[in-house]
C-alpha cells in the first residue's frame, strides 16, 4: 500500500462516502493483509499511523457492501 494523507484521505471521502476529516478512524489494509494505516483527523493535522506484522496477517472482517462500520467500547 503505498497511499500516504492524500490518497487515503480521498479513497475516505470517495470510496466510502465519509468526510476524511470528521475525526472518525479510517482503518485501510493492504492486500497481502500484513499492513494496516490508520487515517485519523484530530482537530489540528491529519495523523498517519501504520503497522507492518513480520509474521501473520490482521484479522478482518468481510464486508458485502464495501465497507466495515466497528464500534469500539472502553
């Protein structure tokens, strides 16, 4: 995956349909399933996190429609 702000950014507002810069999480995984880059707007920049597994792949769930909507509860 090589997409950094910009090009995650518009795969959120076009693809998804979502404003890229509501401060909602945008969670994106590469194709081999190694990768994910979190995407998150908090108020004052854009923040880019990403996560590289040496061994292993991220668990992810199926989508029918395109997209996963998850909430997550402390």
């Amino acid at each position: 995956m090589r997409k950094g702000f910009v090009g995650l950014s518009a795969l959120a507002e076009h693809v998804l349909k979502q404003k890229a810069y509501s401060g909602h999480l945008f969670i994106f995984r590469g194709r081999r399933g190694d990768l994910i880059k979190i995407i998150w707007w908090d108020g004052q920049g854009a923040c880019l996190f990403s996560k590289r597994l040496e061994k292993g792949r991220f668990v992810w769930p199926s989508a029918k429609s395109g997209k996963v909507s998850l909430l997550i509860m402390s």
